[in-house]
C-alpha cells in the first residue's frame, strides 16, 4: 500500500473512480468526514469492504484522523488481504485537510457553517 499526499487525492477525487474510506468510529464520521467518503467503523471484513469499495480493480483510499492515527493503515492492509489491488493511505487525514482550508460534510460541518453564516450578519 502506498501512502499519498493530500495534493495526490485531490487529483485522484477530480479524476473519479476513487473509493474514499474513512477508517473512524461511525460518531466521529458523521460528525464530519471527506466529501464522498464510506465509514469503516470497526475491523474491516469481506462484507464491509464489498459494501463501502464495491470494485475492487479500482483505487482505495483510507484515512482517519491525522498522520498519529493508526486505523487507515490497518483498514488498508486489510483492503489488501482481501485482494483490492490499489489501496493508498492519505495519512494526514482529517487534519490536513482541515488545516488546508477544505470542506467536509457532515453534522458538524453544517453546524459550523450554519453558526458561521448567522455569526456574519448584520444585528
């Protein structure tokens, strides 16, 4: 499994076909995740991973929270012991895309922007 930059994903994202996996229990994902990811809450099993990465010739990438976190790289080997061929791990993961600037969906990401946009008018 390789391991990717944020810069990597984006152009993975833009590109299609990328099966995005975030390797965080199911509060911590709907809380806030990447736009477009499937949760991976627990250990990684055959029906799971069919569900989240249906095909498995496509690309697979799995984060979690930051580079300290290390659920996206045992959710990745197990993508491989299943037979995916091109599993990659974003390893800045939530935090690095945060610190970049970008959106993430979810409940608090709409919270935010929610507060954000009362929080900017005129009283």
């Amino acid at each position: 499994m390789e391991r990717i930059t944020r810069e990597d994903l984006l152009a993975l994202l833009e590109s299609g076909g990328v099966q995005l996996v975030e390797a965080l229990p199911a509060d911590a994902f709907a809380a806030e995740h990447l736009p477009g990811a499937r949760n991976v809450p627990d250990q990684v099993s055959a029906e799971l991973a069919e569900r989240v990465a249906p095909d498995r010739a496509a690309p697979v990438v799995v984060y979690c929270s930051g580079p300290y976190c290390n659920r996206s790289k045992i959710a990745a080997a197990a993508f491989v012991r299943l037979g995916y061929a091109d599993v990659r791990v974003y390893a800045g993961g939530k935090e690095d895309w945060a610190q970049a600037g970008l959106a993430f969906e979810g409940s608090r990401a709409s919270t935010i922007s929610g507060a954000a946009a009362v929080a900017g008018r005129p009283s």
